[in-house]
C-alpha cells in the first residue's frame, strides 16, 4: 500500500530533517504528519474531479456560470475544513477583473500581385485587445524577424536597431535553437539554455517585444514541434473568447496579436521568393537581419468586450510561530479551463481538475495536523491560466501577503490519473532549492527526479508558479513521472503522446472510468512533505546562482532585511 510505504521511509528522514535544525523548532514528525497522509484520499480525490469536471460546470470559464458554481464549490469545502478565508478582508476571495473579447478577425496578405487569405481556423487565428467596436490594419508591411528576439545577456538582436513602427512581424515559435560548435548535431548549451525553453521562446514575449517595437500586429508561426501542441489546441485556445486584466489606461499596444499555420508560412514564404526553410536556418544564426518579404498585410477585427469579474479563491492556515507565522508556503492550482462551444463542453479534467481536487486535499491534510506547521499555508485557487496566465499575474502584482515573506510556491497543474510511478518529472530542473527538499522526501517514497523530457517546449514558463518565479519567489512545479509501475517500458511516453494530441484543450478532457488515482494521492502525499518542511524549516529557499529569477529574489531579501 502507498500510505504503508511512505510512513515506513519517509519517518526516518523526518526525524533525520527534524534533528538537524534549530531547537527553536517543533519536530518535523510522523506522530504529527501521519494523519494529514492518511487523510489523503484517492476516492475524494476523485468525487473532487467529477464533480469540477461535470457538465454541470459548463468547462469552468472565468465569467460563466461555470465560475459561479466552480467558487462556490470552493468556498464550501473550504469552510467545511475549517481554513480560515485567505484575504485580510475577511473573505475568501481576491476579485481579478478581467475583459473578455471575442475578436472575429479577418485579413489577408498581398504579395507579388496574389492575395493570401487568411482564414479561421484553416490557417490563421487572430485576436486584438484594442478598445472600441473595429480594428483595422491596412497596408502593413511584413517583414520577417526570426525568432523575435532580443537578448542582450546571448548577444542575440533579430532586429539590429531597424525600426518596426506599423508593421506586421512575421516570428518563429520557441527559442533561436543555436547549433553546438564542437557538435553539429547538438544545441549549443551557452545559448537560451540549449535544448530548453528560456523565456524568449514563450509565445507571450514574442507578443510583449513586437508591441515594443512599435509593430501593428505580431504572427506567430506555429509548428507543432516546437510549440509542443498541434495546430487545433491553438484554435480551440485563441479562437473563442480571449481576456486580459482590466487596464487602468491606455490601450492595448498591439492591433492584432496572430497565429498562421506552417504550411501557410511556406506558401507566404514561395510566394514572396524565398525558402522558408533557408531562412529558418538563417534565424539561427545571431547574424541574422530581418528580411522584408516585400508583401503587405490586412486585417479587420470587429470586436464584442464585456467585463468579467472573476476571482481567485484563498484559504489559510495560521502559522504557530510568533515570529515566522507572517511567512508564507503557497499551494496554487488553476480552477479554470475553456468553457463551452455551443454544445462542446471543455471540462477540463486532467486540466486541471486534478490539480484543483489536489489542492482541496491539501487544505484537509494541513488540518489535520496536530498543531499548524511554523509558517502559514496558504491555499490560493487561480482564475484565467488559460487565458494567460491571469490571476497568478493578479496576484503576484497585487499579493494580499507580502512576496518578499512568500517562502515558495508549490504549484498543481494537470497530473495524470493513470496510477504509481518510479519517477517524479520537475519542470525546470535545476533552478531552486526547492528541489532539494523534494528529492529527500521522494526517495522517502523510493522515487527518483527526473528532468522534464521535453524541456523545449517550455512547460516551465507555461503555468501560474511563473507569475510569481518572475517576482523572484521561488516556484517548485513537478508533474507525473513516466515510469509507471506494472507497465512496459514507453508505456507511460505513449499516454502522454495521446492526451496531447487527442485530448488536450479539446472537449474529450474527461473523466475516464478506468482511472488510477493512487499516483495523485502518492504525488499530493510528496507535495505535502515538502511544504510541510519548507514551512517548518527556518531557512528561506532561493533560486540557484545564475538562474534568471536569482537577483530579483536576493534584491527581495536584501530590501526587507534592510527595513
């Protein structure tokens, strides 16, 4: 049984931990930690699930219904536990207010004497934020700009100082992958972190620097490789309803932010007199120029905004310390998903369903303590990830706790319901202490760490613990392993090839009757641990030295030390 197995090893290490640091501190035992394990439930777990995956809950779409009854599920088993409401207001609820956009987008590209259609959702998706009823953007002209980026720490400018102003920039998905010198066959290790996604490659940024540059519109060239997601996850995602947070002035600086398929790119590309795939290869080289494709480009959006006012949803549990109970370890996970087209319903199971009933299960474990750990917990249910990311972003611009005493946070984000496994994936692999926490308490378990597989497509920059990594907090965001137990080998690759592909972002994100909950249970049993020892030990974690958040965090420390 799991629960035997992780009350057997994981109390010698407690004990070992709980020996180790100050006196001032309770011990870190299984006398106090093995009802909050037992508590955890895989059949709770799993009512959790079908219940936030229910039709009922029409796909949980900030500003439907399906949030009404999503927070309201929340709150109930919130105050059933006995947490108390997580804003200093008194409530359990963080308002996020939101515009939603539905943009019917049309364009077209003019080029050579030919006009290109571009055509939802055959190969073209595009959304503008702008105010007002219509969009227009007329005679622009396309120019090609590689991967988009500008990064002085690597040398790399895709722009060399030409100026965007008013025009359509036509941008590659993911990182420039720059070849290893001494290995033709490799990616250069010294550069956006070799096989891994830096945040240059996020799809977000492409957007935020073309707006920099004074750029109309900004199309992404999607390919499924680097994006990590097929051609329908970008329709089904972009082509409904979009939302961003509520600006308190001026509008949005981009006109049209779009994506076009890479077949369409080719023809774009033939049609204009170049290879598509030469100048690919010329995008990775940091000598790279933008190339005018001597076309123009066309777009029209009638737009239809509405205000949404969501809300995130936080629980906490007091710390016992007097002098470390204003610290904080924050458990997130995102409620949301995509809602309803017509009669489709998204319900959202694995994304992230899961994560949210894992959450609730937490908030029950923590009570069940004996007395509350040194730090306060603090259990914080996130709207619009999908929508970019927004509540995290809310929250960590507008923390209701302070982040320079946020100690870490430990996100939940879509696990998969298929059973045990030997290995525990950490997305982003390497970048806090964090880590170090979590590898003693899963080889408590009898598991080892293994790094992200696919580390280009960039999962790390693809969550809410990012909002807050940006603030420098230190984030710790693992998924479900690959080896499972009693499964062949690549049995556990495959399933995760077929939820992408088939599943993911599309209506048939179900629940499935021959799910396995004994893996979520054994992977909220290991988050438990680790932020039951993050909160009980007084050290604060930290990014490693030269992680890209590392100085945000130190100028953080510093800043409240010298106060």
């Amino acid at each position: 049984m799991i629960l035997r197995r992780v009350l057997a090893t994981a109390a010698v290490l407690l004990l070992t931990v709980a020996c180790a640091v100050v006196e001032d501190r309770p011990a870190v035992s299984m006398e106090m930690a093995g009802p909050a394990l037992e508590s955890i439930s895989g059949d709770r777990l799993l009512a959790h699930i079908e219940v936030l995956a229910s039709d009922e809950f029409e796909g949980r779409l900030p500003g439907t219904v399906g949030e009404e009854k999503t927070v309201a599920y929340l709150l109930e088993q919130f105050e059933s536990l006995g947490v108390e409401p997580g804003n200093p207001n008194g409530t359990y609820t963080q308002d996020v207010t939101l515009v939603g956009v539905r943009s019917n987008t049309t364009g077209s590209i003019a080029v050579d004497g030919q006009t290109l259609p571009l055509t939802f959702p055959e190969n073209f998706v595009g959304v503008s934020y702008r105010e007002g009823d219509r969009v227009e953007v007329t005679g622009s002209e396309v120019v090609f700009v590689g991967y988009g980026v500008e990064a002085p720490e690597y040398d790399w400018d895709d722009y060399e100082g030409q100026d965007m102003t008013g025009k359509t920039l036509v941008m590659l998905v993911s990182d420039p992958p720059v070849a290893d010198p001494n290995d033709p066959d490799a990616l250069d290790p010294d550069m956006f972190n070799g096989e891994a996604m830096t945040l240059y490659g996020r799809w977000t940024y492409k957007y935020e620097i073309g707006a920099s540059k004074g750029a109309d519109a900004v199309i992404i060239v999607h390919e499924t490789g680097p994006a990590g997601y097929p051609w329908d996850v970008v329709t089904g995602s972009w082509g409904g309803e979009n939302m961003s947070i509520q600006s308190d002035g001026g509008d949005a600086p981009l006109k049209v932010e779009a994506w076009i398929t890479d077949d369409f790119a080719r023809e774009l590309f033939a049609t204009a007199g170049h290879d598509f795939d030469a100048l690919k290869d010329r995008a990775r080289t940091a000598d790279f120029e933008p190339v005018p494709l001597g076309a123009t480009a066309e777009f029209t959006a009638d737009l239809q905004h509405r205000t949404v006012q969501s809300q995130n949803v936080v629980a906490k549990l007091p710390g016992a310390h007097p002098e470390r109970r204003d610290e904080y370890v924050l458990y997130i996970a995102h409620w949301d998903h995509l809602g309803r087209d017509g009669d489709l319903i998204y319900n959202g199971a694995v994304d992230n369903a899961t994560g949210t009933a894992m959450l609730i299960e937490m908030a029950r474990a923590y009570t069940l303590l004996p007395e509350p750990p040194d730090r306060s917990i603090l259990f914080l249910a996130l709207t619009a990830e999908e929508q970019g990311l927004l509540g995290a972003r809310h929250y960590a611009e507008n923390p209701l706790y302070p982040l320079e005493r946020t100690v870490a946070v430990i996100n939940m984000d879509a696990f998969f319901p298929w059973g045990r496994t030997e290995d525990v994936i950490v997305i982003g692999r390497g970048s806090s202490t964090l880590e170090d926490v979590l590898e003693r308490h899963a080889s408590a378990q009898g598991r080892v760490l293994e790094p992200d597989a696919e580390p280009e497509k960039g999962f790390f920059y693809r969550s809410d613990h990012f909002e807050f990594a940006r603030q420098g907090v230190p984030a710790l965001y693992i998924g479900t392993g690959t080896r499972f137990l009693d499964r062949p080998e690549g049995w556990g690759e495959a399933m995760r090839e077929e939820f992408t592909r088939d599943h993911y972002h599309k209506p048939t994100d179900e629940v499935q009757t021959d799910w396995d909950m004994s893996g979520l249970v054994e992977d909220s049993q290991l988050l438990f641990l680790v932020g039951y020892d993050v909160a009980q030990t007084p050290a604060y974690p930290n990014w490693h030295e030269g992680n890209e958040f590392r100085a945000r965090r130190d100028a953080m420390l510093a800043d409240r030390q010298g106060r």
